[in-house]
C-alpha cells in the first residue's frame, strides 16, 4: 500500500485512526522505503517537502480516500497562514511545522 503525503492532518474516510509525532529523520526514513502517492494541493508546499524529505513529491490536488491499514505522513504547519496565502520556505521555516504518521486502523 502506497504511503500517503498529506498537508494537513485530516480523516478522510470512516475508521479508526492512530496519530503520533514522528521526526524529520523518521519522514524521510517513511519515504525512502515506499511508494509515495502526494495529495499535497500546492506547488510550493510539494517544492518545500521535496527538499526536507530528499524525494521528489508532486503537487497532486486529488480527492483522497485513506485506505484501512494505511499509513500517511502528514506535515503540519505550527500555526494558520492568512486565508489564501501560498508561504515560501522561509515563511515556512518562521512558522514552523512538525510531521505525523497517521494510520487507519480499521
């Protein structure tokens, strides 16, 4: 099963789901040793994870399904830019983010 990129944190189908912290280090760990299937919605965002990460992630403005028994690797901003605003890295860096690993149970 291909692991999920998503931007935000959210559940996209009925089930169960487990949600944790999971490092810089452990995101790239995730993406080295999978096929990745990119529901990142921005250009810019896909740029920025293509270099944190070291792959090449596509900007893909798909309607997601989260799958029982998938994994997703979630990046999470620190903080809500203002509505409509596309954030460079830099911008990016000041607001800070953090990655998740979101997983559907059932």
């Amino acid at each position: 099963m291909k692991l999920a990129l998503l931007n935000t944190s959210i559940v996209t189908s009925d089930g169960s789901y487990t949600l944790e912290a999971v490092s810089l280090n452990e995101a790239k760990k995730l993406v080295s040793e999978s096929e990745i299937d990119s529901a990142i919605g921005h250009e810019a965002t896909a740029q920025i994870l293509s270099e944190l990460l070291g792959v090449a992630v596509p900007m893909n403005r798909q309607m997601f399904a989260q799958e029982k028994g998938q994994t997703a690797l979630v990046f999470k901003l620190n903080g809500r830019p203002p509505e409509g605003q596309i954030l460079d890295r830099q911008e990016i860096e000041k607001v800070g983010y953090s990655f998740k690993k979101l997983v559907r149970v059932n």
